[in-house]
C-alpha cells in the first residue's frame, strides 16, 4: 500500500477506513489478550476487527445521541509560559493544567458545550438553526450567524456546524489513527474501563526515532465503539504530555431542554457573524503569505511537519484600543515563548527553535514556521527543502 493510499479521510468524525488495512498488513489476525476481570466481559478483537468496528460505528447516519463531561489535561513543557499559565480564562490555559467541558448531543445540530470557569460559565448552544453563547462573567448572550460562502467549524460528529468546538476524545482520535502506517505497532486489550464503560484499549506505538512520540493509548467504548480516551506519552516519558477523555459519559438522548436557550432579563445581546470580514487583512501576513506561500506539509505519518507562513510582528497589540485588548494576550504568550526560543542556524539558514515534550517547531529568519512531533533534525531537512 503506497504512503498516498493511507491518507483517506473519514466520515462522520473521522476514523481513516485505510488504517484497517494497514494494521492488518502490520499485525495480521492475531488473537487480543483477552479481558481479565470486570463484567460485562468484551469479545475478543484483533486490532484490524477493532478498527472495523470503529470505522462501521462512524458510518451510521450519526453519532449516539449522548452526554458527559470531557476532561482535557496538557504538560507540554513550553518554555517561557507565565507563572499563571493555568490560570482559568488565559490564553496560557489552553497549553498547561487541566479543563473540564460538559457537553449533550442530541443529534444533528443540537449540541450543547459548557465550560465552566472559577466564577462563571461560558455555553455554547446550536439548536437547528438557533447558534448562541452564553458568557455569565459579562451577563452576554452572542446569537451566532455564518456568513454565506464563510468558513465552517466542525462539531464532535466532524460535520459542519458554525462554531468549532474544543478538543474531543473523537478529534485526538482522528489525528492519531491517521498517522497509523507500517511503521507503527498497534496492541490491543480488554480489560480498560473509562467513565464506568467496558472499553477496548488500542495502543499505537512508533517505530521511527525520529518522533516525539513514545506511543498513543486509545480507549475505545465496547458498546458503542466511541473514543473516551485518548492519552499521548513523549519519548522518556512515564506521565501522558496529554489527556482528553469523558470522566463521565452517558450513551442516551438528552433532554430536550439541554437546547433551548433565551437571554436571560437584564442581558446584554449581541449578533456576530462568522465569516464575514470585519476587518482589513493585516498587511504584514499578507507580506508573509506572499514570500511564504501557503501552509504545506512534508513527510507523512508520525513524522509529518507542516510548514506555514510566520511573521513576528504580528504579535505587535496594534495600536488601536480595541486591537489591543484583542490581541493582548497572544502577543503577550507569543512573545514569552520567543524569547525562550534558542537561536540556531544551519545549512538551511537560521532561526528560532521551540522543543516541547511534544512539539517541536523552527521559526526561520525567512518568514517560516515548521512545526511537528519530531525532533529539530527532521525539521531543519525540511526547512533546507525551501
């Protein structure tokens, strides 16, 4: 099987029906270790039947109808981070500590996400054609609309939907089943239980030194073959670098009051279309897409480096009021993280170099930033290939 024929996307939230047949190829038909305790007992799966399982599951008309609360935990070692990166409602949070984000599904455009802060809760609610959010901390209700032609966002079932959602135990799985290839090891076991659910653990481990990646651990729900969890460890690593999984998680309809949704008295309500452009481009990324060209990638696999165009200056806050309280933030985190960046240079010219537990990414003098979870040589080629 050619490196190309594996790239195949999936439907509904995205399982590459071409990795069956690649851990087959790797793996043949032989027998799973067989569950040692817990009831109800799973049957017995090779990694190719459950990945079939997994793939026949994505292609029903939708996901289950279901609830649950899903539980995001980073320690990514970025340097340069402020002391209050986990602090609830920074940017900063995103990348260290953990989150948690409730979330009801109740069929095709009826999802609920709430996240719920120290002392507020921020909801994001899609019923039908009804998209709002809900921020308690400004007593603000946002009614969302997407601009005709705008881009999309994607809900948990991996359809189009107008605002895009946090990371799901669905979406790690996506990416990480996606980079399955003949160089990976794939096991399996019954014996996993997440969030009270009987569940398959799938374990994919690389075999090229040159990732980041020590191996990823899935946990597969033996009902109704949905990621609950997925766990990515570093090289050297005894600790995941990252977490995301349901701690609880129900496989029935909500109620349909989960999707209703009314600005409460007193309110401040807003209209916000995605899409629609509100503002000129800022002309130093349209300098940087000109020289850099548009987002490429190299390699394939667990190896994969993509390559975009960068431009420091466009952390500067701006200089209008409004601009900077965007802004702030990011360029206050970009900035941090720069200069904890380590100036190297090389055949392919010279830089900055960020080296996490995970992710490693080059920003070149030239306007480039390489990015991946692979370790500085695999991206200095890259960069050297222009």
């Amino acid at each position: 099987m050619s490196p190309h024929s594996r790239r195949g996307r999936a439907v509904r939230w995205g399982v590459p029906i071409a990795a069956v047949a690649v851990v087959g190829a790797v793996l043949g038909t032989g027998p799973v270790i067989a569950a040692v305790q817990g009831d109800p007992v799973l049957p017995d799966r090779t990694a190719e039947q459950l990945l079939t399982e997994v793939v026949r599951a994505a292609q029903k008309d939708e996901m289950p109808p279901m609830s649950g609360t899903i539980v995001e935990t980073a320690s990514l070692g970025i340097p340069g981070l402020p002391a209050d990166a986990g602090a609830p409602g920074s940017l900063a949070s995103l990348l260290s500590g953990s989150h948690e984000v409730r979330v009801w599904y109740g069929g095709e455009r009826r999802l609920r996400l709430a996240v719920p802060g120290r002392m507020s809760e921020t909801d994001l609610i899609v019923n039908g054609d009804q998209v709002w959010m809900w921020e308690s901390s400004s007593n603000t209700a946002t009614r969302i609309k997407t601009a005709e032609g705008g881009p999309r966002g994607r809900d948990v079932t991996g359809r189009s939907s107008p605002p895009p959602g946090p990371v799901t135990p669905q979406d790690a799985a996506r990416l990480f089943l996606d980079a399955v290839d003949e160089h990976t090891a794939v096991s399996v076991t019954a014996d996993e239980r997440v969030a009270g659910r009987a569940a398959y653990r799938l374990v994919l481990t690389p075999e090229d030194p040159r990732t980041l990646v020590r191996e990823v651990r899935l946990v597969i729900d033996g009902e109704t073959y949905t990621p609950l969890r997925v766990q990515v460890f570093a090289q050297g690593a005894i600790e995941p670098a990252f977490e995301v999984g349901y701690s609880s998680v129900t496989f029935s309809p909500p109620a349909p009051e989960n999707f209703a949704f009314t600005p409460p008295p007193g309110a401040r309500v807003e209209e916000r279309t995605l899409g629609a452009q509100t503002r000129p481009e800022h002309p130093r990324m349209k300098e940087a897409a000109k020289k850099a060209g548009s987002v490429t990638t190299r390699g394939q696999g667990w190896t994969t480096v993509v390559v975009a165009p960068f431009d420091p200056g466009l952390l500067d806050t701006g200089s209008g009021e409004a601009a900077r309280d965007e802004r702030r933030d990011t360029a206050a985190l970009g900035e941090a993280v720069l200069r904890a960046a380590k100036p190297v240079s090389g055949a392919w010219g010279s830089g900055r170099l960020i080296e996490t537990k995970l992710v490693t990414a080059l920003l070149t003098d030239d306007g480039r930033l390489l990015a991946g979870a692979v370790t500085p040589d695999v991206l200095y080629e890259a960069a050297g290939r222009g």
